[in-house]
C-alpha cells in the first residue's frame, strides 16, 4: 500500500516541515515570491504592457477588477461550474474505477471503451457540451466533469488493483461474505489512501479546466481570461489567472486537512 | 485414523497413532481425509503436485503442530483447511462437516498478522463480531475480553502502526478468537517476530489455549517451537507434500529446553525431516 501512494509521501514530508521550521520555510517562501516579482518587474520595464505588464499594474487590474464586483461575478459562475462538474466527475470516476477494478466482469467489458475514450481531451468535447446541454453552466459544468472522472477513475482504479488480497482472506476467515461486504469494509478503506490522492489531484485540475470549460462563451474567470487576452489586457488576465490560483490554494489546504483526517491510521 | 500410519509404512518405531488412535473421527474437531492439491492441472505447463494424500486428525481441544521443510506444502495445507484454496482431492471436515469455504467456525491467523491498518485495535478485534448476531453491548463486553486476554486493554485506541510485531500479533490472535471459533488456525504466526517475543508468545498463546479449551491447529517449519506447544507434532515430508509420520510429545508443560525428552523429540523430528524416503 505504501507504493502505490509514493507521491504523496514526499508531500506530506514537506507539509511536516511547515510544523517544524515553519518559520524558516515561509520566510523563504517570501524571499522567493519578492525576487520573482523584482525580476518580473525589472524585465516588465523594457516591454510593452501587452506584453508583460509591471506586477505593480496586475495588481491595480487586480484592485479594480474586485473593486467593481466583476471579479466576484465571474469567480462565482465559475464556482457554479466547478462544484457541479468536480462533484459529479469525482463521484462517477471513484464509483466506476473500484467497480471496474473489482469486478472482472465489468472490466472485461469496459476495458476497449475505456481505452478509447480515455485520451479524448476534455476540450474535444466542447461540441457534445453544447450539443447535449448548451451555452450555459450545464455545458461548462460538463467539460470539467469529464476532467475529473478521468483523474479519479484511474486513481481508484489503481487502488483498488493494489488491494491486498491477504486482506481479502482475513476478511473472509472474519465472515466477509459477498462482494458488497467486501467492497464496503476492505476494498474501500485499504485504497482511500489511492482514491484521496485522485481527487485531490483532480480538485487542482479542474480549476485549469475552468478556463477550458468557459472558452465557449460561458461567463466566469475563464471567460474573463480569455476575454481580457483578446482585448490584449495582459494585466487583467493575469489578475483573473491568480484568482484561479487562490480558489485551487484554498481548496487544496481544505482538503489536505480532511485528508489527514480521513487518514489519520497512515504513518 | 488410518491415515496417520500411511505414510509410515516402514514401520518407524514410532509413537504415531498412539493416543491419538483410540479417538473416534467424529470427535475429532478437524479431519482431513486424503487431501490433495495439484496447481497447474490444467495442463499449461507441469502440474505441480503440492500435497498427495494427506490425512490427519486434530482432535477437540487439541494442540497439533505441523512441521516440515519449505515447500512441503505447509502453507497450500493451511489454505486448505482454511477453506481459502479448493483441495484436488478429499476433504477437510469440522466437526464433521466439510469445509468448502471460509467460515467463522474457525479463527485465522497469519504470518505477517494482516491487521487492517485502518482500524484501532478495538476495531480489529471486533471485525469479525460486526458480522455476527451479537448485540451491541454483547460485543463491546468480547472486545473487553479479548484485549483483557491478550493484555492489549491500554492501546485498544492504537493504530496498528504504531504496534510492535509481537503486540500486532496479539491483536490478531484476539481478532481470530472474537468470534468464538471452535478451532484456531495459525501459518507460523510467531515467525517475524524476535526470538525473545517468539518464545513470550509460544507461552501467551498456551495460556490462552487452556484457558479457552480451543483446538489449535498451528503451522511452523521451527521444530523447537513444535515441540514446545504441540501434543502431536505432524511431520511432513516434500514433493510431493504429505505426512511422513504424526508424533506424540510425552513431555509435561510447560516444557524446557534444556530438558533431555524435549532434546530428544526435537533430534527425532529434525531426523524425519532431514531423512529422505
């Protein structure tokens, strides 16, 4: 079980350093973040704004951008994608990855569609997204779905696959019995590690698809992005671009805290 | 019992069949009855044949150990019994009835413990009890029991990780025991653990032997630990695995080692082992 979760172990001991020399991590943290933006701004003054505006232009876009509610605005239409379609995409991919990995059955019959549904990228299926739901949040809402159910389904799939049978055996020697018993007391439990890592990594993803999801005219961040990059408002569209980096660094410190909840049995 | 002198047809001096004969199969809490098991019979590829025509009994409240070289089919035996891999041939019966597929009738343990990780000790120890007509109260009181017997009371709130070995073990014993099976079914249990634990855990698991009155069933390939638990010691022979001769330990517990009787019963089953036919 712990190679399957590899990845993550290298994040948690970077999250245990913040308890430890917390105080010498941020302070480097701002070092970093003030050398970059000297740098930004040193090379931003031999280039045109539309090319890259100053840090100190982003962050009067910024300023005015949230001053005069539009930034509010498009963050909670795209909010109004990514909850639906993380949520629905989360649920079907975890659902469909453990029972696909579990059942033999169903893996045998789903494996060639998998296979070729698998690389279609989400904004391939722009035209299905209008075609089946429209211009709307229901369309946007889509186009993350698909994001997340990929992510997820692989991760669980892959969790479930690394289950260990012993664990299985004792459970049947303990009176497990059906597939349902097993699934619900054994299967679930020895992959969350795998499944948590999924949908953490497709929380993150999906704030990339928002812009992906709005690029048809749907309103939101993405759109505004996009919008603000036709209009050659470089500043502007860097504002937006760090309000989706804020929605992803909330949401992710969010959910490690429920994540070392959930698995507070891991070393 | 014929099937203890089969493989003995030789005619060792032995004590085989000796007090264990008198016992009628239909008391006996375990019987195997002309087990056998070949892997690959399909054909693919030689079929391996893991065990040929094992038959032995276990009686009720008896401790058997079973010994013998890697790859005398040991563990494919303990599987076996355990209802967890289909036999070729013949056939396990508890208390009479034969054994297909796992059943709570008897508790498992494993070499390498398999507690569930994401489950406290408490939990652990009451996996089995979820899943049984118990009430609730019922079953809190049998996790109390069961910590009390395995003196794990204090870290009933401990993950497994945080355990060691021998303690994880214990919780496993205890978890095996919840349920109140009529046999205890255990693959080298005290094998990943130091010999210090090893030898306070041969003496745990004789006190809760007799205090439970449970029939034990215990797989090991350490002779010395056979000899310390077992009233009869089942020495299996390889390729393909089968009974070379069932012995009896004539030696009062608890048992030294340093002792002249235990030095010679492990001299005479380390013999059979090494002996080829």
């Amino acid at each position: 079980m712990a190679t399957e979760t590899g990845p993550r172990v290298g994040g948690d001991g970077a999250f245990a350093s913040v308890g430890l020399g917390g105080g010498r991590r941020l302070r480097r943290g701002a070092a970093g973040v003030a050398a970059f933006l000297l740098v930004w701004h040193a090379v931003s003054l031999t280039q045109d704004p539309f090319v890259l505006p100053s840090p100190i232009a982003v962050g009067e876009a910024f300023a005015s951008e949230l001053a005069s509610g539009d930034m509010i605005a498009a963050l909670s239409q795209s909010v109004r994608h990514w909850i639906p379609g993380t949520a629905v995409g989360t649920g079907l991919g975890v659902a469909a990855g453990v029972a696909f990995a579990w059942s033999r059955v169903l893996d045998d019959l789903t494996a060639p569609l998998v296979r070729t549904l698998r690389p279609v990228p989400p904004l391939a299926l722009i035209g299905f997204a209008i075609a089946w739901f429209g211009i709307n949040d229901a369309g946007a809402a889509f186009i993350i779905a698909v994001g997340a159910f990929w992510i997820n389904f692989y991760a669980a799939y892959g969790a479930v696959e690394g289950v260990s049978e012993d664990l299985l055996d004792v459970g049947r020697t303990l009176g497990v019995r059906g597939d349902l018993d097993a699934v619900r007391s054994i299967v679930l439990p020895a992959s969350m590690p795998g499944i948590m890592t999924g949908i953490r990594t497709g929380l993150g993803r999906c704030w990339m698809l928002v812009v992906a999801s709005e690029i048809f005219g749907v309103p939101g961040v993405g759109r505004e992005i996009i919008r603000a990059s036709n209009n050659l408002r470089v500043d502007r569209a860097i504002a937006y671009i760090l309000v989706l980096s804020l929605m992803f660094l909330l949401v992710d410190v969010a959910f490690r805290a429920v994540e070392r909840r959930v698995l507070a049995w891991r070393a | 019992m014929a099937g203890v002198n089969d493989d003995g047809s030789a005619g060792d001096d032995g004590t085989a069949g000796g007090p264990g004969a008198p016992r009628s199969p239909a008391a006996a809490s375990v019987a195997l009855d002309g087990v056998g098991k070949t892997y690959d019979a399909d054909g693919d590829g030689d079929p391996v044949r893991a065990l040929d025509d094992v038959s032995f009994s276990v009686a009720d409240g008896e401790f058997v150990c079973l010994v013998g070289p890697s790859g005398c089919g040991k563990t494919t035996l303990f599987r076996v019994v355990a209802g967890l891999t289909e036999a070729t041939d013949g056939r396990v019966l508890l208390d009479g009835t034969e054994v297909t597929a796992p059943t709570t009738d008897m508790g498992v343990v494993f070499q390498e413990y398999h507690l569930f990780p994401w489950l406290t000790v408490e939990e652990n120890v009451g996996f089995g009890l979820e899943r049984s007509d118990r009430s609730a109260a019922e079953r809190d009181r049998r996790v109390d029991e069961m910590l009390d017997l395995v003196g794990l009371a204090e870290f009933r709130d401990a993950y497994p990780k945080s355990l060691s070995g021998g303690m994880k073990q214990r919780v496993a014993i205890a978890r095996a025991l919840a349920v109140d099976p009529d046999l205890l079914l255990m693959d080298e249990p005290f094998g990943a653990v130091d010999a210090q634990t090893r030898e306070m855990l041969q003496r745990e698991l004789l006190d809760v032997w007799a205090s439970t009155g449970k029939t034990v069933l215990f797989v090991t390939h350490d002779v010395a630990e056979a000899v310390t638990l077992a009233d009869r010691v089942v020495v299996m022979a390889a390729e393909p695995g089968r009974v070379r001769e069932v012995v009896d330990v004539d030696v009062e517990r608890p048992r030294e080692r340093g002792d002249a009787a235990f030095a010679e019963y492990v001299g005479r089953v380390r013999e059979l082992i090494g002996a080829h036919p």
